[in-house]
C-alpha cells in the first residue's frame, strides 16, 4: 500500500484545547485518509474515514504538527486541483 503526505503544518503553541480536521471529498470514490497529530508528548493517529471526513480533537496546547495522509494512492493520481 503507498502512503503520501500530502498536507502538513505546524501549529504553535495555544490556549486552545481542541482541533478540528474537517477533510472534504476529493473523489466520488472516496480515499482512505489518516490525520496525525505530534507534539510534545502526544501523538493521535486517526483514521477520517471511518470519521465521516472530520474529527474534533483533544491538544494539550503545546506546539504540534499535523499530517494528512492519503493510503493506497499515489499524490500523482489525486485531482490537481485541490
């Protein structure tokens, strides 16, 4: 199975205390996609499809990084138009 990070980024430091990762529909297929969190001692692997292509999440406030990441597809065979 190929696995593509398509997206990141990196979040600082916040007052806030949850993260929402809505994911809309790229195909009418749909894709098999993954969001994880890392930051200081946290780290959240979840899988936005079987979420309905969006989560809200717990962050503890510290600086984090986000990935999006698409299984089973090549970046290549996704819509250029994003």
């Amino acid at each position: 199975m190929i696995k593509e990070t398509l997206e990141w980024l990196e979040l600082p430091a916040t007052p806030v205390r949850e993260l929402k990762v809505w994911l809309h529909q790229l195909s009418s297929e749909g894709l098999p996609v993954r969001v994880e969190i890392q930051g200081g001692d946290q780290k959240q692997d979840i899988d936005l499809s079987s979420a309905n292509g969006q989560v809200v999440l717990p962050i503890n406030g510290q600086s984090c990084r986000v990935e999006v990441t698409f299984a089973g597809k090549s970046v290549s065979d996704l819509p250029t138009s994003l």
